[in-house]
C-alpha cells in the first residue's frame, strides 16, 4: 500500500512555480485529501542538518482503532546504515517507514532523529531532509527541466543536468532534440517504467537528503532495466541513512542489515549471510522465493 504523500507545502510552491502541472497536483491533491491531519506541535523546532541516526523506541501504530498494524516495535539503525525490509505482503513493512516523515503519527512510543523526537521538528524541516523513490512515480505535464527540478525548486541547468547524468538519465536527455525543454506526460514524450524511475533517482541527487526511503519496485521494470536501476540506487544510497522497503530478496542482499517483519512485529534481523545461516524466518523467504 502506498501511504507516501509529499508535503503540502512544496505541493503548493510547485503550482505556484509550475501552472501547466496544475492538472497534475490537482489529481494529487484530491489523493492528498485521504492524509490524516498532520501539523508542527506549538514550539516545533526546525531540524539541523541531521546525520540520520533512526530510532523507533517501543513504537505502536494502527490505522483505525482496534487493530495495531505495529505494536511495541523497537528498532536502532546508524548514520549511513542501508537497512532493508523484508517480510509477507501486509506485515508493516510500508508502515513503519511512513512513521518517519510522519505521514502518520505514532499511537505509542517514540521516533527520533539523532537523539530528536521527531515531533518536536517542524514537518518541513524534517521531511526536507528525508528523500522517497517510489513504485509510482509522480510526474505532472511539463518539461523534463521542471520535473527533475521538482527534487529542489530552483535548481539551475548545470545542477539538473548533474543529477540527471548521476541517475544515468543523461543519455536519453542528450538524444531527445529539445533535450530539458522537452514535455512530458500526456501532451509529451510519455516515458518508459525504467525512465521515470531514473527521473525520481535524478531529483533525489538533487535533494541530497541525508536519509533516503526506498520502495522497492515490485515488477514492470525487465531484469537488465531493473539491474541498471538496482546501480544508480546503490550510488544514491551511499553516504545516506537507507530505508529499503524490499519486495524481492535478490535486490537486497548486500544490504547492511535485514529486518525481518512479520505479524508479530519484528522477528529478526541481521546480514544476508547471518540470516541464512540462523534458518529461520528469513531462511523460509528464500527458499521459497527461490522456488517461485
Ligand atoms: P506490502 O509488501 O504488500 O507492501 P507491507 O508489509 O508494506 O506490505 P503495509 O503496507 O505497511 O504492509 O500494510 C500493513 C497493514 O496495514 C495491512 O494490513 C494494510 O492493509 C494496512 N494498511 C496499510 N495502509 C493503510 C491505510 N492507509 N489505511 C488503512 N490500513 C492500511
């Protein structure tokens, strides 16, 4: 389930910047309606620039009353650490990484950011600092130029063009005759599964967020489209806290740590090697994707 919204805020800078997106970030907007009211607490301080040293202390969390989807759920992860997740469809994996830009609110518990409960942040600050590439990614009408800036409104070209060569994106601008002025979307170039997530990567260069948020795509993509991609995410991970939300096993074996989620919260966790070796719950994943 898809639960990453963007902040608000740099919605509404983008369609003041951008009036040919608006049809766009209405359609957004309309999705955007489905988030729970999220605001800065009286008193919220805006984040320094944060290293990215996660903690989920004792975290709980339900959609609705009744049913927790986490309950007590107790997680450390370190600055530059590539954590990835793993686990049956609908155990929280998705959820608990929505809990750090608060996309929702914890119902017990705590997280923090570099000692910082991230409540006391401003959610601007905080969600700055945080970068998403999702399965779906959210281009509006307009040029390629405005779409990869949309990682960090007013960005010059030599900067855009940077991000865009980093996300091995640079190629297919330079083969296009209106290169950055290019449209894209439904009046445009419609681009294929593997370019849109290259443009994603490409304004996540450009946000340069100490922590990043990765949602694995699931299919769509072939296998030599995906591997490519596979390699500009790695690149992009480097240096940055990673959260990967992993629907596959093959993808994340180099990892620095995998954290098995299953209904009862977390069942274990370790290195691909680790896990394999312990013959447990991970264990069971392979094999049987293995099989598949
Ligand atoms: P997947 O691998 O399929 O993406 P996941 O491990 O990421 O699964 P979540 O998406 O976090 O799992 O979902 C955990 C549980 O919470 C599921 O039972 C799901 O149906 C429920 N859930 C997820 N998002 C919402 C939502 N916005 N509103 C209500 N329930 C939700």
């Amino acid at each position: 389930v898809n639960v990453f919204f963007r902040p608000i805020e740099k919605i509404n800078s983008v369609i003041e910047t951008y009036p040919k997106g608006v049809a766009g970030f209405r359609r957004y907007l309309d999705f955007l309606d489905t988030a729970p009211d999220i605001r800065d607490r009286p008193g919220a301080r805006v984040a320094p620039a944060l290293r990215g040293d996660i903690r989920f202390q004792d975290v709980s969390f339900g959609y609705g009353v009744g049913r927790e989807v986490l309950s007590h759920v107790s997680l450390d992860i370190r600055p530059g650490e590539t954590v990835a997740f793993v686990g049956p469809s609908g155990a929280g994996k998705t959820t608990l990484c929505s809990l750090l830009p608060r996309f929702y609110e914890v119902t017990g518990g705590r997280v923090t950011v570099d000692g910082q409960d991230i409540r006391d942040l401003t959610l601007a600050s905080l969600r700055g600092q945080i970068g998403t590439v999702q399965q779906d990614v959210f281009l509006f009408g307009g040029t390629l130029r405005e779409n990869i800036a949309y990682g960090r409104l007013g960005a010059g070209d030599a900067e855009i063009l940077e991000a865009a060569r980093r996300a091995r994106l640079g190629e297919v601008i330079e083969l296009l005759p209106q290169g950055l002025d290019t449209l894209i979307g439904e009046r445009g170039v419609k681009l294929s599964g593997g370019q849109k997530q290259r443009l994603a990567i490409a304004r996540m260069f450009l946000k340069n967020p100490p922590i990043l948020i990765l949602d694995e795509a699931t299919s769509a993509l072939d296998t030599a489209t995906e591997r490519a991609i596979q390699a500009s995410l790695t690149e992009l991970a480097r240096g940055r806290t990673t959260l990967v939300i992993a629907h596959r096993l093959a993808t994340i074996q180099n990892a620095d740590r995998i954290v098995v989620v299953d209904e009862s919260g977390i069942a274990e966790q370790g290195t691909h090697a680790e896990l394999l070796a312990r013959g447990g719950r991970y264990h069971q994943l392979h094999e049987a994707q293995a099989r598949a």
